[in-house]
C-alpha cells in the first residue's frame, strides 16, 4: 500500500507540474507572440510629398574615366517644403540640381557602384540637400533620398 501511495502522490505532483508548464507556456506565447497586430498605418507612415528631380548623368572623381547616370526623387517632410521648392519663381530646383552635380562629381566610382556606397551617397546628398534648403518648423525639408534609376560605368 506503501508504494501504491508513493505513486499516486508522484503522479499528483507529475500533473501539477505538467499544468503549470502549459499555463506558463501560454502565457509566455500570449506576451511575446499574441495579440492582435497593430494597424498597418500605425507600422508605416505613409511618404511624404514626392518631388523629381530628373536624370544626371556625371563623371567621377576619377583618375580613369567612370560615370554615374540616375534618376533622383525627392521625399519631403510637407505640402509647404514642396510648394516652396517647386515654386518656378524662387530658383531652388536649380539650386538643388547645383547641389547634386557638385555632390556627384565628389564620388568616386569604387565606392558608389555597391550597395552600401549608393546609401552613402543618398545621406551625402540628403545632408547637404538640407544644408542649403531652408527650414519649416526648424525641420528639414527633406525626408528622404530615392533613386528611380541608378548605373555606375
């Protein structure tokens, strides 16, 4: 009788410990992988004001002869950024295309023609996009860098 006991307290305390685990396991799944998913709109914003600029086409800085041609537009913070930029009477899309010229002309072919270089070179160009643009709201103007095309030879 001895054993008899023995086994159905072994196999009480088996099943206690077993429930325990499942209720802990579900609680652990419900906090770190349940729950319903936020909106999409709450992960992503939507992109701002979307501005081309247009094609260039630009040597390097080079000693062999190598060129980038892309295609670049711009995503600003606001409706206000754009109309100001885009405003014909102002002269800041010539200004920005100066800019970019001036910016590509730096490059140098070994490090723009991968992936990480392109990256540089939209930072770079943001950077110094933002430098010269003025500011609404103490925010920059620019938002983001978008290549539509992009080859280096």
């Amino acid at each position: 009788m001895a054993f008899a006991r023995k086994t159905l307290i072994i196999s009480i305390v088996g099943i206690v410990v077993l429930i325990a685990g499942v209720i802990g396991g579900a609680v652990v799944g419900l906090r770190y992988f349940g729950g319903s998913a936020p909106a999409v709109s709450d992960q992503v914003p939507d992109p701002g004001p979307m501005l081309e600029l247009g094609q260039f086409t630009s040597t390097l800085a080079d000693q062999e002869i190598h060129v980038v041609k892309l295609k670049i537009t711009l995503e600003l913070t606001g409706m206000k950024a754009y109309d100001r930029i885009n405003a014909s009477a102002n002269g800041w899309m010539l200004t920005i295309k100066d800019e970019v010229i001036k910016t590509l002309k730096d490059q140098r072919y070994d490090v723009i023609r991968f992936t990480e270089g392109m990256e540089s070179l939209k930072l770079d160009l943001k950077t110094r996009l933002n430098s010269i643009l003025p500011r609404e709201a103490g925010e920059a103007s620019i938002k983001k860098i978008l290549f539509d095309e992009y080859m280096t030879q």
